[in-house]
C-alpha cells in the first residue's frame, strides 16, 4: 500500500524523524485555516501518489491567506499525470540550504536491504542514477544485523553531505531504518531531506510503501486504508479476499497458487495475448470462491475471454469442476471460458465440464492449447 505524503510523514513522525508541522485540507476555505494555524509563510502541496508534483505546479509557496486561496484553488482538481487532486497538506515553509536524498528499499536480488543517500537530492534521483551515478552512496544491510550509527556515518561520510548536516543527517537515517524495518515499509523515501540555514536537518517529502503482507500486526494502518486509491477491479477483488493484481490486457485469468497464476500470465503472452489480471485463488476452488473470481474479472470490460488454468493438488478435479460448474450458475459471465484442468482426478473433472461444453465454455488439456484458444476467442493474434 502506498501512502500519499502527509500520511508518510505521520509515519516518520512515530518514529521520530522530523517534519514540518501542516494539516490536510479538502477546500480552499480549510486550505486557509490551516494555515493560519500552522503560520506563514506555508507551502501548499498536492497529495497524489505520483512524483514530480512540484514540477506538475502542485507545489507552491504562500505568505498569506490571499495567496493560499489561489493556490489552493488552482491545485484542488488539477490533475497531474492521470491523477486528481482531491486533497491539500499545507505545512510550514522551510528556509533550504541544501537538498538531499535518503531511502531504504529491498533489493531482491541481493537478498539485502539497500539504503541510499544523496547530497543531490529534490530531483528525479532516476536521473541522478542515469547522469551521475557515482553520487548516489548505497550500502547493503543484512536484515539480521541492522543499520547502526557507524553505518550510516558512513554512508553519509560518501554522500560527501556537508559536515554541519551529518550529524542530523545519521539520526535520521537510523530513525528512517527502523521505521523501514519495524515499520513494515517495502520502500522509504526521502527526496528532498534538507539542511536548513540555521543547521538543522528534516525531511522535506515522504515516500513510504507498506508491506501489506505485515497488515496483520498493524491494525493502526486501518486509517490508511479507507484512503487508499485502488483499481475498482482491486477493490472488489479485495473484499472478496481475492490476491487479485489489474494488468491492462483481454484475456481474464484465474489459477490456483501463485506460481501457476504468474506461468498463466506468462503463456498467455508467449501465445501473443495480453494477460488481463493476475488471479490466484489458493488451493481450494470452491464454487464461491470461483464464483468471486469470475465476478471479479466480468466487471472487467477489457476481457474478452476467461482462462481458468487449475492444477489439482489436494482439491482433486472433480470438486474444482463441480465448483466452476455451480459458480456459472451464481454468476452470468460476458465472456467465453477455458478451462484447463490437470491434476489430482482430472479425467473425472474433465468429463462433468464436458457434460456442460458449449461455445462459450470449452476444456483442452494443456495450457498452452487452452491459452492460444482464450487468446484466440478474446480476438487477440495468436503465434
Ligand atoms: P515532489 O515534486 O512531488 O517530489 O514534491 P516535494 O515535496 O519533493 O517538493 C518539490 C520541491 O518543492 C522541493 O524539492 C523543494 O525544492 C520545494 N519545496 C517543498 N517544500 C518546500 C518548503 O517548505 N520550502 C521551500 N523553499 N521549498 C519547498
Ligand atoms: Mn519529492
């Protein structure tokens, strides 16, 4: 789950890592109060999950009501690549010296955390990477072992940040370490941490990624969630306890296990389709949870055919038929449906899906027949 700007600096702020004091803001009206609380000069800045807001216009300096109401009346519905602003964080202005960069992701290749630190940050840092890469410092972290003070002394002594911001500069990257770790963040991200003029060091912007995996034991991320901006394919996928992923394509997928899903995904477009969702309905395929996933990809008008592509593990092929057989009944789906059935008693689950075939509900054996056919029914170029 992504968190917009000023819920990420919520989230630094439990940790202890310095932001500047704002609130949010639906309309101009509250735009101003806000700033009159928080006191001039304030910045007003769009909260949309998409950088480069501030190149966008979606960030702007204001030194007094008059100000702030034109500001926020341009930002409020602007739209900046594709998305709308529907919300404003208004905080206190920063004097800046000096703009860096800070963040901390997974890498998984390496298997290790990766923390990054720039002395040229409030910049796209993609750039940075492409143009100049020797000024990004990383440093790799063992997840058992941790980031402790020298570390990041260190890694802010390659930075080259300048002297009088180190100290600030290694608190907060501790501080932002633990609000990765403990915090439960596939990604933190803070472009720009500034130096102010007067010495001190806080962070200008938040970028903050949780690991929805670690939703279980973060029960305060609930304030987030009612916020947060889903695909409405994603939505109901969610509610109906779905691992539903929106891709752009025709072809509806549903597959038992993750892996099987990712192969369906990956045949589908060896044969020339386009995959139009990842799906994985688990081990089970229980005629609810198969009605679900149907109901799911049919509000999807992009697909044009259903590729259900189930291995019979445990549930043997007689249940899944039985279950994609009652599901038609629940649910009246748009598009023609393949089925591709192996596994655990097959032959029995093929022979009750051949009692119900039609043009619009075929069987083949093998997945990349079954693929090249959906494929084929969705109108797509098969190869
Ligand atoms: P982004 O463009 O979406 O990354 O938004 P940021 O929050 O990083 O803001 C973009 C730029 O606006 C920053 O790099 C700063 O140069 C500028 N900016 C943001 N907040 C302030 C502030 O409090 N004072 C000043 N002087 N500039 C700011
Ligand atoms: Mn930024």
């Amino acid at each position: 789950m992504d968190l917009f700007e000023y819920q990420g600096k919520q989230y630094f702020s439990r940790f202890g890592i310095p932001v500047s004091p704002g609130g949010v803001a639906d309309t101009v009206d509250e735009a101003v109060a806000t700033a009159e609380k928080v006191g001039y000069p304030v910045v007003v800045k769009a909260q949309v999950q998409v950088g480069g807001r501030g190149k966008a216009g979606g960030i702007k300096l204001a030194d007094s009501a008059d100000e702030v109401r034109t500001h926020a009346g341009n930002i409020l519905g602007m739209d900046i690549r594709g998305h709308v602003v529907k919300r404003l964080w208004i905080e206190h202005a920063s004097d800046i010296a000096k703009e860096y960069y800070a963040s901390f992701t997974l890498d998984r290749a390496a298997k290790l955390h990766l923390g990054m630190v720039s002395a040229k940050g409030g910049v796209d840092i993609e750039q940075v990477a492409e143009e100049d890469p020797g000024a990004i410092a990383r440093l790799h972290i063992d997840p058992t072992q941790g980031l402790d003070e020298a570390a990041a002394r260190g890694l802010v002594e390659e930075a080259n940040l300048d002297p009088e911001a180190a100290d600030g500069a290694v608190d907060i990257l501790v501080k932002l370490y633990r609000c990765f770790v403990e915090g439960d963040a596939d990604l933190v991200e803070i472009n720009p941490l500034i130096l102010t003029p007067d010495g001190r060091v806080h962070a200008l912007d938040a970028k903050v990624t949780l690991d929805d995996n670690a939703a279980f034991r973060h029960p305060e991320w609930d304030e987030f969630r009612g916020l947060e901006v889903l695909d409405p394919r994603e939505a109901l996928a969610r509610q109906k306890g779905l691992q539903y992923v929106g891709l752009d394509g025709f072809v509806g997928i549903i597959a038992n296990g993750a892996g099987l899903a990712m192969s369906t995904c990956d045949v589908v477009e060896q044969v020339g389709g386009k995959p139009a969702n990842f799906l994985d309905i688990g081990g089970g395929a229980s005629a609810e949870v198969m009605a679900n996933a149907l109901e799911v990809i049919n509000t999807d008008e992009k697909v044009k055919a259903i590729f259900i592509n189930i291995f019979g593990g445990i549930t043997r092929g007689e249940e899944v038929a039985n279950g994609i057989v009652a599901a038609l009944g629940r649910v009246e789906i748009r598009s023609p449906i393949v089925i591709r059935l192996d596994g655990t008693n097959a032959d029995e689950g093929r022979k009750i899906l051949a009692e119900h075939e039609s043009d619009r509900l075929m069987s083949l054996p093998t997945m990349i027949d079954a693929a090249r056919r959906a494929t084929e029914l969705a109108g797509g170029k098969t190869r």
